[in-house]
C-alpha cells in the first residue's frame, strides 16, 4: 500500500472519521488528498496522524510499500526466476533489462538490478547477455573501495562474489563481515549478508577447498546471532554437513544434509528442497569441482 492508502485503510477500519485523526493545524481537505493520492506528506504529519489515530508506527509502516518499484521488480524477478516460461512476465522483466542495459549512468539499486538479471536469468534467457570481464573489474572496483556497505551494495555482493578469486574475496569479505551496525538494518538487508557468506561456503565446496570453506562456516555461525530467520540457519546447517560429510566421509553427515531436503518439503518449501537436493547430488559429484560458472561470460577471462 501506498501511504495514503494505508492511512485509509487503518481508519476505516477502526471506524474513525477523518476529521477525529486530523490534527488541528491541517486543513480540512488535506487529509482526504492525502488519502486519495493528491497530495503528498512530510513524516512530521504522518506520526501526528497516526498518534491521533492510536496506531503504532511499526506496524504502520510494515504495511506501507515505500519502494513499490523495486518490490514490482524483486516480484517480476521471482516469477521470472522459478517460471522461465511466464512469457508475460519474462517480457516485463527484459523491457527493465533493456532499459538498464542501455543507460550508462545507473544508482545502485538499479545497478545490484541489472546485475541479478544477468546472474540469475542470462543463462535462460537468450536475450540476456552474461556478466562479462569488464563488468566484473567495475564490480569489484567499487565494492572493494566501500567503507560502510548498505542495502544494494549487500545485493550485488551477495550475487557477485562467488565469482572472484580468493584473494580478492578475502579483501570484500573483511570489508562486508561482519555487518556494521547490524542491530539498525532491517531484516530483508541482513538476510542478503547472510547470503553472500553462504554462497561464498557452497563455492568452496564445490572447488575442494575445505579450508576455506571451514573458515566461512566459522564466520556465518559467528553472524547468526539474533538472526531469527529459519532460512538462514537452515542453510548454514545443511552446508556445515555437508562439509563434514567431504571431508570425513562419514555417510552420518550426508543423511542430516538431506534431512534438510525433507524439512522443507515438510513445510511447502517444494522449490527449495528441489535446489538443495539437486545441490547435494552436485557436490557428491567428483567431476564437477565450479559453482554456477555458467552466469558468467568467460570466453573474455
């Protein structure tokens, strides 16, 4: 919902009038402007209207999209990401490609953007060029020279990342982890910092380097506290045995691994448990020593 739209919403249905929950330095029009999408608001009003109206500003702004546009996008991006074959929305998301691709002055946020379309969805779309050297030096240029990283710069770390080498994961990884501040960021921000640590474990993983790979899984269990997201420590979980199964071959490891799967399949996670099933059976694969390298354009490395 939109501001004004979730003003109304509460109101209504707590069957106060406008006039009960305006504040007595705002006209009488205003409100119903405001309500209706005519006319925009300074924060200092809202918290007036809301304390007359006896509604908590958490839960206030919980149902208030103050982004709409990038949750149309991350939405566009989901559907695209689990059905290649939505053509409606497949050609939504290529038109914001389009657009992104051909500007040369894009913010973060439309950069980290462009950068997941091309991550994600370049090697199902045809229309979608992969990330190429030139992209990966710009990338790195500028996550490596951030002294405090926010939301989008967490967004195209956690996309990116897997892809460099180890020296230079190292030097954004000591940079990124552990996150600043994180008591003040919201949860969809600290979940995209848990993700990079764990792709960064599953590359490892897949290239044998159980030394390294030990080294994230001590630092991903060091971030996880006051971390309440079952995705999260699900995760961690399964890839902590799964290194112990790699390197011990003790077949106990493999089975808690795909208890896992079972887990979310038992709780409707039926996408999910199909990757991290397809994942295990992956690692368990001695030929296959690269994670996800077909995202990436390699023929100019």
């Amino acid at each position: 919902m939109k501001v004004g739209e979730a003003l109304s919403f509460f109101r209504k249905n707590m069957n106060l009038t406008q006039k009960s929950v305006r504040p007595d330095y705002m006209k009488q029009p205003t409100l119903s402007k405001i309500e209706n999408g005519k006319q925009t608001v300074p924060f200092e009003e809202i918290r007036d209207i809301l304390k007359k109206a006896g509604i908590g500003q958490e839960e206030f702004f919980s149902v208030v999209e103050l982004d709409e546009e990038q949750n149309k996008f991350r939405l566009l991006f989901y559907n695209c990401s689990v059905n290649s074959s939505d053509l409606q929305s497949k050609e939504k998301l290529l038109s914001i490609y389009y657009d992104l691709n051909n500007r040369s002055n894009l913010n973060i946020q439309e950069y980290s953007n462009l950068v997941s379309i091309k991550i994600h969805l370049g090697h199902r779309f045809k229309e979608v060029t992969p990330l190429s050297k030139k992209d990966m030096h710009k990338i790195y240029h500028y996550l490596s020279n951030k002294s405090f990283f926010t939301h989008f710069d967490y967004v195209l770390l956690s996309d990116t990342i897997f892809i460099f080498d180890d020296t230079q994961i190292d030097l954004l990884s000591k940079a990124a982890y552990p996150i600043k501040y994180c008591h003040l960021r919201n949860q969809k921000t600290r979940l995209f910092v848990l993700n990079g640590v764990t792709n960064i474990i599953t590359k490892y993983l897949f290239e044998r380097n159980y030394l390294l790979a030990e080294r994230y899984i001590d630092l991903a269990k060091s971030m996880d506290s006051g971390v309440k997201d079952y995705h999260y420590h699900l995760n961690i979980g399964y890839l902590h045995n799964m290194y112990l199964y790699l390197t011990t071959k003790e077949y106990h490891y493999q089975k808690v691994a795909r208890t896992f799967v079972e887990t979310l399949q038992n709780m409707g996670e039926t996408l999910w448990a199909e990757q991290m099933e397809s994942e295990i059976n992956r690692l368990l694969n001695p030929e296959i020593n690269e994670y996800q390298t077909n995202m990436i354009d390699t023929t100019d490395f």
